[in-house]
C-alpha cells in the first residue's frame, strides 16, 4: 500500500459565523485581549430520535419507573468543588486510573452531567493529567462532574492498542461512577474533551460505535452526546506523512506497514452520527497543523456531520489550557456549552 497523499482541504473563503460576545465568557479572561476570534463555523441541527409507535396488545403496561431529572447547569451558579478523588478503572494502578471532581451541595435527586477529560503530550507516558486539573475544576464549579483520565503511553506500555484500549475502559467506566457522586448520571449530556494527543483520543473515543467489535475496547457501555477538541489530531497519516516523530511509535508502524491500525485509529475515517463535534485550534499553533481542524470539519461536512469550528488569531497550542489567557476561556465556554445543549 502505498501512502496517500495528505489531504489539504482550504478553510472555507466565506465561513458562516456568529459573533462570540465577551459577556457570555466564563470569568477569568486575562491579558490575552488582543486575541481575536477569526471564524466560528455552526453544524447543521442535529436529526431527533423518534420513538416506534406501540402495537395494540392485551397484555398490562409495564410499570415505568421514575428518573430524577436532569440538574441545571446555569453560568450564574457556581458550586465549591471537592478534591479530586482518584479512582482505578483498570489494574494499572500507575496509569489506569482518573480523578474525579465533584460539584459541592448539589440538589438531591437529580441526574449530573459528566465531561471526560484527556491531556495531551504526544501520547508518551512522561505526560501527565495535571494540565487538565484547572479544567476539570472549572467545569465541576459550574455543576458538571468531571472525569480527568490518565493512560498508558509510549514508553510505559502503550502505543497500538494498549493506549486506546486504556480510554475505552475510562470511558465505560463513567456510570459507575455515580457511587461516588451519589448522584445518577445524565446519560444524554455525556461529553467528551481533551487537548492535542488528548483530542485526538476525544475525537477516536466519540466514535468508536462507529467499527464497534473491530475497535480497542469493543462497543461503547456509553456514547457521548457531544465532543470538544482542543487542538486535536484527527488524521494520523497526515501526521505521520507530515513527520510527527512519535506516530510510527504509537501505532506500531508506519501506515503502509500498519494500515487497519491507521484506519481504526484516526477519527477523520471514522466520522460518528448523532454526536456533536466542535474543533478548537489556533492559527500560530506550530505543534498540530490547523489543517488537521479544516480537514476534520470538512469531511464530517461531507458524511453529514458537520464539526463545529472555533478559529482564533494569534493563538498557540498550549493557550486552550492556560486560565489567564482569553483561549482558555473562550474554550471553557464552547465546552460548556456542550454539556449545556447536550441531549436537546
């Protein structure tokens, strides 16, 4: 098999766009006002799932059981915030394991949104999730429980498929942590999120319903309803085409040697229905390409789903994690408002 040509998809001449107003920012916008937001791209709405009509029968209705209903996440509430608890999700007790954040005095009886977080560092085993602490903390202080994951990577006994069969087991693990929120989980506002290598991870893990039984981890326990990339890589060949060191180490190969691994892995192949995507990067990001963003955004245009896409000038990889810069909370915005919109 012979590599393919990277795809080079242009940004659009005329994006459609809405203006983003400093006053629904989250608070903490810092010295980086001189940042401007170049375009903001809208998906089409998403279809709504109906339910089968009921056939005639002489046999009772079941009993339906109550749910709690979902919590309200509103901007003006905010919530003390826990520490973060460690739990395990696999033996690992090194790797396999997330934190987990939750709001303080939330109402009783009601079912939680939850976003699961997953950091970057080009997939090798000497990052860490400490990068993504202050954006779980933010979101569970607006009433979202956060789920910030740690995993194997390269160099620790990860790599193809170790590292993906890792996020899968986070993210089948996430209703069973409602014993120790002591809260149900609303599974209809489940979202997921991650910077660089991690929004990649994001992006591959809010489809793997899409191939199922052929991915690492299998089918889902959980889908997400919504996905928010920050700097993600979405086309592992053009990464590994574009030079990136680290991808023949993370998928065991280059992509004529190892090409299933390549197509399995790379979200840009694997396009997911019913699962609302928004793609952040900056235009002075010299770590990731923004063609990774045009190029995602345009072929889920192409499949029918659309990504959402938030472009900003003179921003750097790093920015959508650091608080005192307008990234990051223009970023923290778009992710909550995710979980806001999550199931609507």
């Amino acid at each position: 098999m012979s590599p393919r040509a990277p795809r080079t998809v242009s940004p659009p001449n005329n994006p459609s766009s809405h203006a983003f107003r400093r006053r629904d920012l989250l608070s903490g916008v810092g010295m980086a006002a001189s940042m401007a937001l170049v375009g903001c791209g809208s998906p089409a709405a998403d279809g709504q799932e109906t339910a089968e009509s009921p056939t005639a029968s002489s046999s009772p209705k079941p009993t339906v059981q109550p749910t709690d209903p979902p919590l309200k996440i509103q901007t003006g509430t905010r919530y003390d915030v826990a520490e973060a608890v460690m739990l395990p999700y696999g033996q690992d007790a090194a790797r396999q394991y997330g934190e987990l954040y939750v709001p303080q005095e939330l109402p009783k009886n009601v079912k939680v949104p939850v976003v699961m977080l997953l950091h970057g560092g080009s997939w090798k085993n000497s990052s860490t999730l400490n990068y993504m602490r202050a954006i779980a903390r933010n979101m569970a202080s607006y009433g979202v429980v956060a789920w910030n994951v740690e995993y194997r990577g390269i160099g620790g006994g990860g790599g193809w498929p170790n590292t993906f069969t890792d996020v899968a087991a986070a993210m089948d693990h996430v209703p069973r942590l409602a014993q120790h929120i002591g809260r149900e989980i609303d599974r209809k506002r489940f979202v997921l999120s991650g910077h660089s290598a991690g929004g990649h991870l994001a992006a591959w893990a809010a489809s793997r319903h899409v191939r199922g039984s052929q991915q690492p981890g299998g089918w889902p326990v959980l889908r997400p309803s919504a996905c928010v990339a920050f700097a993600g890589v979405y086309d592992l060949v053009y990464a590994q085409q574009s030079g990136h060191r680290q991808m023949v180490n993370l998928m065991g190969g280059t992509p004529a040697q190892v090409p299933v691994n390549y197509d399995l892995a790379s979200p840009i192949d694997n396009i997911p229905d019913q699962v609302k995507f928004t793609c952040c990067h900056g235009t002075t990001d010299s770590v990731v390409p923004i063609a990774q963003t045009y190029n995602y955004a345009a072929m889920g245009k192409s499949k029918g789903n659309p990504a959402e896409t938030l472009i900003l000038l003179d921003t750097d990889h790093l920015a959508w994690t650091k608080p005192e810069t307008y990234a990051y909370a223009v970023g923290q915005q778009k992710l909550l408002d995710a979980v806001m919109t999550a199931g609507a």
